[in-house]
C-alpha cells in the first residue's frame, strides 16, 4: 500500500514540473502583436478654452430712500418694469424728537413775529391814512408784516417736513417717494411694508429698496487661470452655453479682461467680461450659471490625425507608417517625423511629414498572439 502512494505522489509531481515546464516554454516565446490601422483625413481643428461664470445685468442698480423712517407702501414687485423716476415705495417719517420741538418752537416765535409786525403795520397804516405818519415808514411796516408772514409760512412747512417728511410747497418731489433713478426691470424688493430703512450717510450704505436693471443689456462675467489669460485679447467671439437654458449658444464678444488677478481656493484668477448680442439673449434671467467657450485657435480644411497615434520625444512629433500590403503579417511600420499643428486634444494637425489622406498609420495594439 505504501509503495503504490509513493508511485502516486512521484507521479504528480512530476506532472507539476511538466505543466511548469511548458507554461513557462509558451511564455518565453516572442509575441506578436497586432495593430489598428488608421488614415488621416481632412477636417477642421479647434483649440478651445471653458470659462466658468454666470448671465448679469451689465449695470444693476440699487434704489435707496432720501429720508429714514417705516416703509408705508411698496407699488412694486420683483418683475415689474420701471421707468426712470416711477414712484415704487413711500416712507413714513418717524421725527427726531429734539428736531420736531425746535420746529415747533421756530413755527410759535415766528406766530408771535407776525402778531407783532400786524399790530404795527395797522397801526401805522391808520395813521398814514390821517396823514399823521411818513409814506417811508409805512411802507417799511408793511414790509416787516410781509416778511413775518413768509417766515411763518416757511416755519410751518419746515414744521411739516420734519414731522411728515412732506413740503407742503412741493408734496409732488417729496423724499417720502422712492423713485426708480432708472428705466428696467425689477430684479428684487429686498423690504416689506413696516419696514425701517435709513438712508446713505457718511457711516452707512443706506437701506437697498428694489434692485433695477436694464435686462437688455446683459454680460457674462466668468473667470480665466492665469495660465491662459495671455491667449485671449478683448474683441475675441465666445459661444455662451446656460446650463438651464437646454440646447444654448448664445454669441457674445469679450469686452474686458481684468488686469489684475484675485487669488481662488489657492489659484489665481482673471475677470473676463464678455457682451452677449441683446436681440439673442432676451429670455435669459440674471444670474444663470453659464460657461463661456473660445476658440483659441482653428485650422480649417486641414490634414488631421488622431492624437493617440502621434509619439512624441521632446519637441519633436513622430508617427508609424505601414509598409507594403495590409493584409500581410506581421506588419511592418516606418518612423517618419511630422509636423503638428492646432490640437484640441484629440485630434491634431498635420501640417508636414510626407504622409496623405492615403497614408495607414499604426494606431492602438488589438491583440497579441
């Protein structure tokens, strides 16, 4: 029995050294590999960049009150097209206390003026008319008498206007009317009625009450690296694509690019401006995100191949052309130099190399066998 396991386990051994043996003999065999082939042809090339950024109003405009006080009325909402000097809000004043006495104080001193001038200005004219006083003097009365009504008049609209915030003389260009300084539309009321609002001072913005803007005129405002600010100039064509906006491409044209950069998560960045044609652009909303695409460089009508069968060695460009019948095996290549050209990353020109439309050139290995 012990003889007969020893046979055995002889035996499979030397079946695993075989199996090794051969494994490793197929393995240590040169392979042959097999390649795609593939012709050049004819077409265009781009070269393009994606700037990121968003669809605004080239100039928006915030609407901030003359007066502080309690919003009253708003006659506006976001949506709502405005003309320049349309009333879209009234405040009610709330009086400075030490403000409202001193008016009030003015109006009585000025009331007591008045009594006094009338006293003597009738006095005077009584006695003018008997011929017992100067035309001099009574003219001089009359024009104190004068003088204290316009002062009284002036008192109580002074009056009126610190405790209502409304002339009396001009109640129609009153600072309690909030006019849109602008001809757009209504973007957003930040306020709602009851609330306080102050208005621009040396220590203070002023409280926004509606934001205004021309939505005819649009721009996208995006952002280019600093690696590639150098190849875009002002006046470049952009294609503007939203992404909310479902099949967009919008043209627009750069107008401004910043000469300064500002830092973004550790990288730096340039403002580009760009002007979208307003006859194309009149459903766009503020505030879309959008990506704007400029075409850096183009060849049109050109030899092109694909990148993937170009090898490249420092500055230069090299690719494999076959040599005699495709069909025989294996194949033989020739490593001719070329000369590239625009490239968007996939494809790429060929502007020399002595290769044609004709030309199979090696491309990806398929298989070994």
């Amino acid at each position: 029995m012990k003889k007969v396991f020893k046979i055995i386990l002889w035996a499979l051994v030397g079946l695993v050294f075989i199996g090794t043996f051969v494994y490793l003999f197929y393995n240590s065999r040169e392979k042959e590999a097999s390649y795609e082939l593939v012709s050049p042809a004819t077409g265009t090339v781009e070269r393009t960049t994606v700037l990121t950024g968003k669809i605004e109003p080239r100039d928006e405009i915030e609407i901030k009150p003359q007066i502080s006080g309690i919003i009253s009325e708003i006659l506006v909402e976001a949506g709502d097209q405005v003309k320049d000097g349309d009333v879209i809000a009234r405040i009610r004043v709330i009086p400075e206390q030490t403000q409202l006495s001193s008016a009030e104080n003015r109006v009585e001193v000025a009331r007591i003026s008045l009594e006094e001038a009338k006293l003597t200005y009738e006095r005077t004219k009584t006695l003018y008319e008997k011929k017992y006083e100067s035309r001099e003097r009574f003219e001089a009365d009359r024009a104190a008498y004068e003088r204290a009504v316009k002062e009284l008049d002036q008192a109580r609209d002074q009056l009126t206007i610190v405790r209502d915030g409304v002339s009396a003389a001009n109640a129609q260009n009153s600072n309690t009317l909030v006019r849109s300084t602008v001809t757009g539309l209504v973007l957003e009321v930040p306020v709602k009625v009851g609330s306080s609002v102050i208005q621009a001072n040396t220590f203070n913005d002023g409280t926004t009450i509606a934001k205004v803007a021309d939505m005819t005129d649009l721009i996208f405002r995006g952002k280019v690296d600093e690696t590639e600010v150098d190849l875009l100039n002002e006046g470049m064509p952009v294609r503007i694509a939203v992404g909310a906006v479902s099949g967009s491409d919008y043209p627009a044209v750069i107008e401004k690019i910043a000469p300064i950069a500002t830092e973004d998560n550790g990288t730096n960045t340039f403002e580009v401006k760009a002007a979208l044609d307003a006859a194309n652009a009149r459903k766009l909303r503020a505030g879309y995100s959008a990506n704007a695409t400029v075409i850096l460089e183009k060849a049109e009508n050109v030899l092109t191949i694909p990148e993937r069968v170009v090898e490249y060695s420092g500055d230069s460009a090299f690719v494999y052309v076959l040599k005699g019948d495709a069909a025989k095996e294996p194949k033989e290549f020739d490593r001719k130099a070329v000369t590239t050209g625009v490239s968007d990353g996939l494809t790429v020109e060929i502007k020399d190399g002595g290769i044609d439309a004709k030309s199979q050139l090696r491309g990806n290995k398929q298989e070994e066998k």
